[in-house]
C-alpha cells in the first residue's frame, strides 16, 4: 500500500490504544497507516488489569477470547489488612446481570500488543511501521500531512486524520501547544514480576490484591505463570536503591516469609501523573489513551480508559468517512473527557490516597467503610459498576 495514498487515518503510536484504533477501523474497512518510534511492538512491564467493558469491546475481533484463553480470571478482588488477614472481597459475580465478563482479567498489556500487531499483519488495509518516529505534523480543511524520521531517512505520510496514540510524552501533544496541566505523585513505583507463589502463602488472597502493611502499602496481581508486586518507595530512597537486588528481596519479604531469596524476573521503577489535556479534537487530529491524560494505576483504569477512547473516537471517524458531521469529533471530546476527569482521574486518585494512607485510625475507617459497601447489595453493585468503568461509559453515552 503506498504510503502517499490520502485516504487513510494516520495513527502515532503502536501501544494498545494505536493498535486497537487501528483495528477498529480496519474492520469498518478504513485504511491505517501507524508509524511507531520503537523498532519493534513494546514489551515492558506496564498494566495487566481488563475491565469488563473493554473485555466487551474487543470481543467482535476475537481478541478478548484470545486474553480469556490466556489469562487469568479474577472473579473477586480484595482490600486486605495484611498484618491481621482482614480482607473485603469485591465479587463481580453481583454485577454479571450487566455484562458478560464479570471479573477483572489479569494479562499483559505486552501480550495485548503482540496479539493486535500480529492481527494488523494480516490486515490489507493496514500497515504499521515500526522504527519510524513523528516529528511533524500539519492540517487544513481536507486532510494532515506527518512527517516522520525512519533512521537518517525522512518520510511523508498523507492522511484524512490523525490519531495521537503516542502516549504520555505525546510529540503530537507537544506540536499543537496543548496544555497538559495537572502533578506528578511525590512516590516512587517499581513493579517486580516473580514465579513465586504467593497465594499459596498467604492466605485468602485474590489474583488481584491491594494491601495494606505496617509501614506502606502494596499490590499483588496474578499473572498466568507469575506474580506483579507493585511496590512504593518514598522520595528519599535513589532509583539505584530501590531498584538494588537487596532492597527489593527485603521489601518481598515484608509481604512474605521465605526461606529462599525470590526469583526475580522484571523490575522497573516509574513515576505517577495524574494529567488531562483541555480538549482530545484538534481538527481533524485527536488525542487519545495516555497522550490525552494520565492517572494513578491504582485500580487499573489508565490502559483500559485508552482502549475506550479508542472505542469512541474509531465509531465517531467511521461515521464521518461515511458522509456524517465532523463535529462528531466534538462529540468524542465532549464524551471521553469528563469520563477521564472524573471517573478515572478521581476515582484513581481516591483509591491512591486510600491505599497510601499510613494513621491507623485512619486506614480502620477507610476499611470499614469499605466492609459497609461490600455488605450491602445497592452500594457494592454501585461501587462495582464504578470501579469497573461501567458508571463512566454510561455516563458519555448520555451525552449528545
Ligand atoms: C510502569 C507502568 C505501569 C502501569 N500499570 C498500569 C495498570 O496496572 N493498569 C492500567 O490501566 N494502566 C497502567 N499503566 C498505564 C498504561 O500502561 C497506559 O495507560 C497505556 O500504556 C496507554 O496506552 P497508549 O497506547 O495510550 O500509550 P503507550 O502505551 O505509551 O503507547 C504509545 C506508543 O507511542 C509511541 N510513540 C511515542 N512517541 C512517538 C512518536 N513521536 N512517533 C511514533 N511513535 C511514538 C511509543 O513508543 C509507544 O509505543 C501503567 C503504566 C506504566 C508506565
């Protein structure tokens, strides 16, 4: 496919939010072009949590058949006392009258990535470019022009429209001005994958676990063959430091005695934000996933708010190639924005401030407000249709 043929939507970015656009449109028979800096489809450590409507969302191609196959089903989470074993178990069983996946599923959004690239391959209609980074882009009234460095050489690409799927640090973002207001979390994160087999040491845990200890707090989230421990580290400590064999064994061993030092299998360190740009439509180019806004990971919305973006926006350009308004393109703004600010922005930052809260008094509180949810059928259904994302997409569809 020629990579000067208009008639096509640009994407940057090969993360999952580029890549399921890219799919999304695809299968209404538009053509794509995605241009991804990175020489080949990412395989760091990052999020590992689904939520039912994404599961919902990416069941016509297949794809969530292929995670459920793969991963690891997660019917009940919890928040746990870890000293005393107290624990209050949220169970999506409560909410399966609502969807058809009732449990959070646990796989790699590395995995998700490989299974869409591998699709895109064998899509005609699509190309995705690896070791070519956006440098440029422009607009007019009837399409956008991008340029792009592939090694020394620079490339032009043609297209109706732009998608900026090209995450936190967005170039796009960075071309048009576009404010990204918001903080960075004074904490440290290194997220450590291991083999070791924590539910069968502590007892009642659930493949996805968010804990409170003595001095801090921890997540444990189950994977098919390993464990994720996300860790906090206060600002103080280096990157050296709480990245050091030593330390992290030390830390696993706060969470859980063993007679033998933990196999590690990934550890990395990252920095939290919680940031949203003005307005996602810029034009006939739009923001979506991470380049548009950020969030704590805490209760795993950031990824799957990307793949909704990317939902959104794929119905909305499907509807314009076929003749209908572009200020449909205002519409997705209007819809995915104030999900982002005050569903998973908000609730995001609640369960951060929730889980990082270190008075007694006060975690006993959050705790048995929790355990009143949870025992009452109205609020734990309404706790869970939020927490699960559905409250936030319901909300969108309302606006018109
Ligand atoms: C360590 C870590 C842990 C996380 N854990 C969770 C979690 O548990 N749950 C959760 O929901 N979310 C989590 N997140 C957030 C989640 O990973 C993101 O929300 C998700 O990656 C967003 O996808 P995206 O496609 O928008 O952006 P990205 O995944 O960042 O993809 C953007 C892509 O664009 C490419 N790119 C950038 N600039 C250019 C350019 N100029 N030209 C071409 N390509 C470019 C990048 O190389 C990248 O491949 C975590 C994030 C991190 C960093």
């Amino acid at each position: 496919m020629p990579a000067n043929d208009s008639e096509r939507v640009l994407i940057a970015g090969a993360g999952p939010v580029g890549l399921f656009a890219a799919i999304r449109l695809t299968g209404f028979g538009i053509p794509v072009t995605v241009v991804e800096r990175n020489t080949n489809v990412g395989d760091d450590i990052r999020a590992s949590t689904f939520h039912p409507p994404s599961l919902e969302m990416m069941e016509p191609y297949g794809i969530t058949e292929q995670m459920v196959a793969a991963g690891e089903v997660v019917p009940e989470w919890q928040i746990r006392m870890h000293v005393t074993g107290e624990k209050v178990l949220f169970d999506l069983g409560r909410i399966a009258d609502l969807t058809p996946y009732p449990f959070r599923l646990q796989f790699e959004q590395s995995s998700l990535c490989i299974l869409l690239d591998r699709m895109l391959r064998e899509e005609p209609l699509a190309e995705v470019i690896y070791g070519t980074e956006l440098i440029g882009a422009e607009q007019d009234g009837g399409g956008v022009t991008v340029q792009a460095r592939s090694g020394s050489e620079e490339r032009t690409f043609i297209g109706k429209f732009l998608i900026a799927a090209d995450g936190g640090a967005s170039t796009v973002r960075g071309l048009l001005d576009i404010p990204f207001d918001g903080s960075m979390y004074p904490e440290r994160t290194v997220l450590v994958t291991t083999p070791f087999p924590f539910a069968d040491h502590i007892e009642g845990l659930s493949g996805v676990s968010y804990c409170w200890h003595e001095t801090g707090n921890f997540a444990l989230l189950k994977l098919p063959s390993r464990w994720r421990a996300s860790l906090y580290f206060p600002e103080s400590l280096s990157v050296d430091e709480v990245l050091s064999d030593d330390y992290l064994q030390e830390q696993l061993l706060e969470i859980c005695p063993n007679s033998d030092r933990f196999e590690i299998l990934d550890k990395r360190e990252y920095r939290v934000h919680q940031r949203i740009v003005p307005g996602y439509n810029h034009g006939r180019i739009l923001l979506a996933g991470d380049a548009a806004h950020l969030n704590s990971p805490t209760g795993g919305m950031g990824l799957n708010g990307g793949l909704h973006d990317a939902h959104n926006l794929t119905e909305k350009l499907n509807d314009i190639w076929h003749g209908g308004d572009l200020g449909l393109l205002d519409l997705y703004s209007r819809q995915r924005h104030p999900v982002a600010k005050n569903q998973i922005i908000e609730q995001a930052d609640q369960n951060r401030k929730r889980m990082t809260e270190k008075s007694l008094e006060k975690r006993r509180e959050h705790f048995a407000a929790l355990q009143a949810i949870a025992a009452d059928d109205d609020k734990c259904r309404a706790f869970l249709r939020r927490s699960s994302m559905i409250e936030g997409l319901e909300l969108a569809s309302r606006i018109t």
